[in-house]
C-alpha cells in the first residue's frame, strides 16, 4: 500500500468515524415529544430537524395503544413529518381505526392530525397511496365506503360527521402543496360533483382561504409557509413594537 | 345505691355529651380576657355581600368551655367565595387553623358579618383590617351579658388586600362544548392562579393576582364550534367574552393553525379548546398573549410559562409579565 491509499484510508476511516459519531448522537426521546402539549402546535421545521424516521415504530406503536389515547394527535403529526410510505399506511389504518359509535375528542383531534399529517408526507414523499387517499376524502360519503366508525360528540350524525372528515382531507391536501392536491381543491370549489355539493357550500369560506395555503406550501414549502406566516406577524407587530420602545424611550428620559 | 350512682352518671354524662353536640347562639365577650379573634389569613374577598343574603358569615366553629362557661375558641369567617377556604381565626395569640376542618365543627347558627358590626372596613396599616363587632358571653346556664362591642383583626399573610386583584373572567362555550362551572371554578382558574402566585425558582415572582369567573357560563351558537379560516375565527372573537371554549382551532393569527393548536389569543379575548392537560396552564399561558405577552416571540425557556409548549416547569413569570396580567381588563 502507498502512501496515497494509506492517506486516503485515513481519511475514509476519519469521515466515516465521523458520520458515525453523528448517527450515535441520539435525538429526543419521541415519547416525551407525544405525552407533551404545545400551546400553538409544534413547529414543523423543528420537528423535522429534531426526529428522523427513526422514529417511526415508536410513533406507530403509539397509534397502536389505547393508552396513549390523549398522545394520538401528536404521534400522529410526527408521524407525517419523518416517515415514509410505511408511515402513510400506518397514518391511514389509523383514520380508519374504530368500532364504537362514537369516539372522543382526543380521538377525533388524532384523526384530523392524521389527515393533516398525510399532507406533510405527501408534500416530502410525493406519496400517491396518500394523495389518492385525500383526494377521495373530498367526497364526504367515501368515508361511509370506508368504514370509517365513530362519531364525535360535536356531530349530530353520521352525515355531519363525514363533512367534518372532509374538511380534514381539505386541510391535508392543502398543506400538502401538491398539483394534483390543487387541481382538486380547485375542482371542489368550481366544479363539484354532485355528492360534493353540500359539502362544498358548507365550507366555502374555508375551502378559498385553505387553497392559498397550497399555494403557499406549492411555492414555499411547509417550512417556508411557517416563515411567510411570521414575517407577516411581525410586519403587523412593527407598528405596535415601534410605539412601545418610543413610549419607553420617553419615559427614560422623563425628568 | 350503686344503680342509682351509675344512673346519675349516665344522666350527667349524657348531659355533657348531648351538651357537646348542640348549637348555641352565644359568643365570648372580650372583658374575659380574650380578644375576640386576630388571625392572619392569606386572602380575601374584596366584593362583601349584602345583609340576609347568608353570606359572608361569622360563625363560632370550634365551642368549648371552661370554668366561665362556653366559649368560641374558634372563629371562622366564611366568605362564601367558591375559591376562598374559610379560615378559622384564633383567640389572640394562638396558632392558626385554616381550611375546610372546621366543617365538622361548624355550628349551626351563623351571622351575617356585614349587618354584625357598626362601622366599615377600615384598613389599619398595610397588612390588617379591623372591624368591631359585638359579642356576648353565655355562661353554661345560660346567663348572659349583655352585647359588647369587640374588635376583629383580620390580618393578611404578606400581601394587602390590594395586591391579590381578582381578575374577573367573562366565560362562553360553543354549545356543543362541554365545560361545567365546578370545573371552571374548582379546576382551571385555581391551577392558572395558583401557578401564578407560585414563586417556581429563579426569576419567576409570587404573582399576586387570582383567576375568577365572572357569572355564569354564557353559551354561544356563532358558527359552528370549529375555527376553520379568517372568517369563522372573527365571528366568534366577536362572541362576548373574555374566554371563548370552542372544539377545534384551525385557523389562528392570521394563518392555517398547526396540527394540536389549543390556544388562540385574539384582538378581544381568547379561544381555547378542551384538553385534559393543564388546562390552567393553557388559560394563563393564553391570557398572557392577550395581555400583550409574547407577541414576537414565545420564550426559550421551558421554565417559563411564555415557552411555547405546556410542559409541567413552564409556570414561572417575570416582574415584568406579573405586571403585565395584572393591567385592567378592558
């Protein structure tokens, strides 16, 4: 061996024991992230920097235990953000899971953050399986086909209830960003099929002001969306910040 | 003889028994030798009732008697606020009892305080109040004097009445939200309050101010309990009250809200939605941002309740933020 390949397996041997060093630099404990509570949701891009999908059968195991009812929201939205396509079906076994009449609140927040989730994977993976299954959601008596059990005790029917899940499938396919997600939304508003029709008038207001979030998230991405939405806050804030630190500045030099 | 000796003991310890159990009107006068109660107590109520309205009671909650006859030797002043215990106060210069104990003691006779005593609440210095009320003393026999005008020292523990400044919350929920005034009352304002007035560690201040519940829960029926997009969020921020209970926040600040938003503080009040995790925490946590707290940016700590997710050790607060929750409601 020369002195060449002998450098060069030094310096193999250094990146590799680097990157593994990385690797064994643990990240959060994914328990403690999902038994947690935040007040305005978790930040995306925090999540994603933090978790990887190595965390996806300890997410998944989560979904699996009624234990961790109260916790289903949050590992369901982690989920979305680190997994994969094992994630997508885990994601939607977990929409479809149930078969009481009715579920709680915790259960439905998961269901919602699970659909939500779906449009996190779609927007990282490009996954059709999930993108398919949103975009039929659009159709509020899919979720009858589908089996879907259970309904919250803020809907007064299985009908009212079916709308609710739509709207779920509208907030994921928006934050997907997706052009298959868009053509969609656009068609619901502009052109829906019949049995869309109630479900379309119902949340029209909502249905226009959540395809700007697909553009955004089209344009931008999750992350990005996030950092238009603060460098809007404080371009409202800036006024307000402005006169606060003038109001503190005059009385610093009241006599 | 031994029958009868034992059946007059019965006889007398019947009587003592029976006389242990009864309820007597009678109160000790201060020419005996006591002062009637000087106590201190850790808050108060600043909105006194009025007469004949069986609140804000004085009531003997502890008789005993000595060779003089009975005697109050415990005093509680029930002020009938659902978040106040009653406290008992003790003859001068004994030790303090406080709490729900003195139940089981309570006499049954009770006196409205207000309409009991000549004279107003008059605020004695920084850290008493002083009111007379009259009294009498009974002996065993029933012979009584007559009404004697005794003090009352009502005393605060550290802060004056002043500085634990109720902040009155006007409630709603959605109507199909599910929230009961016992949970309001007993559950969320006394954990938001009692992080509050909690000295946590390093930084954080004992911040005297109490979360209560001004009337009953108001129901609203504006949308449809879900905020979906600007619209629906600005029909019921418009909903009067300072705390709107609603199922589900999507829409929030200007922006789709992100997956497990529980909170919203809006330009008149705040939307909440149920959790069964600190939900006090939540409310004090939300209040804060419609105090003017946090708006550019929650606090990196997780020690302070500005840090963006409610974890156990997120309950302390700055000078600076005490300030701030206390400012008027608007």
């Amino acid at each position: 061996m020369n002195w060449q390949s002998a450098l060069s397996l030094l310096v193999l041997a250094l990146a590799t024991g680097t990157n593994v060093s990385a690797q064994q630099v643990t990240q959060p404990d994914v328990s403690e992230y999902i038994r947690g509570q935040a007040f305005h949701g978790d930040s995306y891009e925090e999540l994603s920097t933090l978790y990887d999908s190595t965390a996806v059968p300890a997410l998944i195991e989560a979904l699996n235990s009624d234990a961790e009812e109260e916790n289903w929201a949050r590992a369901a939205y982690l989920l979305g953000i680190v997994g994969g396509e094992r994630a997508g079906g885990a994601l939607i076994a977990f929409i479809e899971k149930g078969d009481s009449p009715f579920i709680s609140r915790a259960h439905n927040r998961a269901r919602k953050a699970a659909m939500q989730s779906l449009g996190y994977l779609i927007n990282r993976t490009r996954s059709e399986l999930a993108l398919d299954y949103l975009i039929e959601g659009l159709t509020p008596s899919v979720w009858r086909e589908r089996n879907v059990m259970g309904v919250v005790p803020y809907a007064d029917s299985y009908e009212e209830y079916d709308l609710l899940l739509s709207t779920y499938a509208l907030f994921g396919l928006a934050l997907s960003g997706h052009p298959r997600a868009g053509e969609a939304l656009t068609a619901l508003q502009r052109s829906p099929k019949p049995e869309q029709l109630q479900f379309r008038d119902s949340e029209e207001s909502t249905l226009t002001q959540w395809l700007e979030v697909h553009g955004l998230v089209a344009e931008r991405g999750v992350a990005g969306m996030d950092d238009y939405y603060e460098s809007q806050h404080r371009l409202e804030l800036a006024p307000r910040l402005e006169e606060a630190q003038r109001l503190r500045e005059a009385q610093q030099t009241r006599p | 003889m031994s029958v009868r000796f034992f059946a007059i003991s019965v006889l007398l310890f019947g009587a003592v028994f029976l006389a242990g159990q009864r309820s007597v009107a009678y109160e000790k006068d201060t020419e005996i030798g006591y002062t009637v109660a000087t106590n201190t107590i850790s808050a108060i109520s600043e909105t006194w009732r009025e007469k004949g309205d069986d609140r804000t009671d004085l009531y003997c909650a502890y008789w005993t008697w000595d060779d003089y006859g009975w005697y109050c030797r415990t005093w509680a002043l029930e002020l009938n606020d659902p978040l106040v215990d009653a406290y008992s106060l003790s003859p001068y210069g004994g030790s303090t009892t406080r709490g729900t104990d003195v139940d089981t003691q309570r006499a049954t006779v009770r006196y409205d305080f207000l309409p009991a005593v000549h004279g107003k609440w008059t605020a004695q210095g920084e850290h008493y109040v002083q009111q007379w009320v009259f009294v009498r003393y009974c002996s065993f026999r029933n012979f009584c004097t007559g009404w004697i005008p005794s003090r009352l020292n009502f005393y605060y523990l550290g802060a004056t009445a002043a500085e634990h400044s109720p902040i009155f919350l006007d409630i709603a929920r959605y109507t199909s939200v599910s929230l009961s005034e016992s949970t309001v009352d007993t559950a969320i304002l006394p954990d938001a309050t009692e992080l509050l007035q909690t000295n946590d560690g390093p930084g954080d201040v004992a911040c005297p101010i109490s979360f209560r519940r001004n009337g009953a829960i108001s129901v609203f029926s504006v949308g449809d309990g879900r905020i979906n997009d600007s619209a629906e969020i600005s029909e019921v921020h418009a909903v009067s009250g300072r705390v709107k209970v609603v199922e589900e926040i999507n829409w929030c600040g200007g922006r789709a809200a992100p997956t497990t938003t529980l909170g919203c503080s809006g330009p008149r009040g705040i939307l909440v939605e149920r959790t069964s995790n600190r939900e006090g925490m939540l409310w004090a946590h939300e209040y804060g941002h419609n105090q003017g707290l946090w708006v550019s940016g929650h606090s990196p700590n997780p020690n302070f309740l500005g840090y963006f997710s409610s974890v156990p050790t997120a309950r302390r607060v700055t000078q600076r933020e005490c300030d701030l929750m206390r400012e008027p409601v608007d």
